[in-house]
C-alpha cells in the first residue's frame, strides 16, 4: 500500500512483492517452490548483575547470532527426486557425505523479475522431510513436500 502521507522518501513508492522468487540450491536444478519460512536470525544476551551494584537492573550484552532453520515447501512431482535424494544422503551415508554443505540462494523478484533481495544461506543441510499427506477426502488438493535446512547464516543484499 502507498504511503500518502508525505513520510516515505517516495510517497508513491509501494513496498515489494512477495510472490515472485527464486530458489537455487548448489549442485540440484532450479526447483519451484510454493513458500519460504523461517529467514530469522536473533542475538543472544547475556545478562549481569554486581552484588554490589546501587541498580536494580540488569545489565545486558549482546552474544552469539543464532540462525533459525529454514522451510521450503513445494508441489510433489512425479520423477523430481532430488530433495529426497539429498536427505537420503544425510540420513542413510553417514560415513561419505555427513559433512558436506550446500549454499542456497532466495532471490525476491519484482514484477519484472529484476532480483530485488538476495539471501545468501551457507552451510546447509537437510534436518527434515515430510512428504505429502495423504487424505481420502481432498477433493481438488496438490501433494507438497516439505524440506527443512539447517544452515550456518545467511547474508541478506538489497539491490
């Protein structure tokens, strides 16, 4: 919605859209998804307080950024096997591929499909799979899957 009240540096500037992105995963194809959940990260704080101290507060410092995992969800086709075949690496070879990491690339498009964001996430790798569910009764409903990364961070660029 525009901001008419003369506060936005454009006052005929709307804010972007969030329907259109791609996502690229190193070494898979592209790969259509339907959502995106979980670009979160947050600041610890540790807290102290002097036995001494004359304040009846705490004091507070900033610690360690931690990186929420991050859920893709997509239609289920049949012969695209390739999010599968990557939590199958991680949850059946424990011995060869355990520790390798892939780096995925979120990229917002406008409606003229110029990359408006980018979130760069490093160190991923599968947490968890969830199929599609199946229910007798849906009537007009698309099979999705689910796939859940952990990732080490990620950087967020603005064009």
């Amino acid at each position: 919605m525009s901001d008419y009240s003369g506060n936005a540096a454009d006052a005929y500037a709307w804010p972007l859209v969030k329907f259109s992105f791609r996502v690229t995963i190193d070494e898979l194809p592209e790969l259509g998804f339907q959502t995106v959940e979980g670009l979160e990260s947050e600041i610890g704080i540790a807290e102290y307080r002097p036995g001494n101290s004359s304040f009846l507060f705490k004091s507070k410092r900033p610690t360690l950024v931690t990186f929420s995992n991050v859920t893709f969800k997509k239609g289920e086709f049949l012969g695209d096997a390739n999010l599968k075949d990557w939590w199958h690496m991680y949850a059946w070879e424990h011995q060869e591929n355990r520790n390798k990491r892939r780096e995925i690339m979120i990229e917002l498009l406008d409606e003229a499909s110029e990359v408006m964001m980018t979130w760069t996430l490093y160190g991923a790798f599968p947490v968890k799979f969830t199929p599609t569910n199946l229910d007798a009764e849906a009537d007009s409903e698309v099979a999705f899957e689910e796939f859940e990364v952990a990732i080490e961070s990620f950087v967020l660029e603005k064009a």
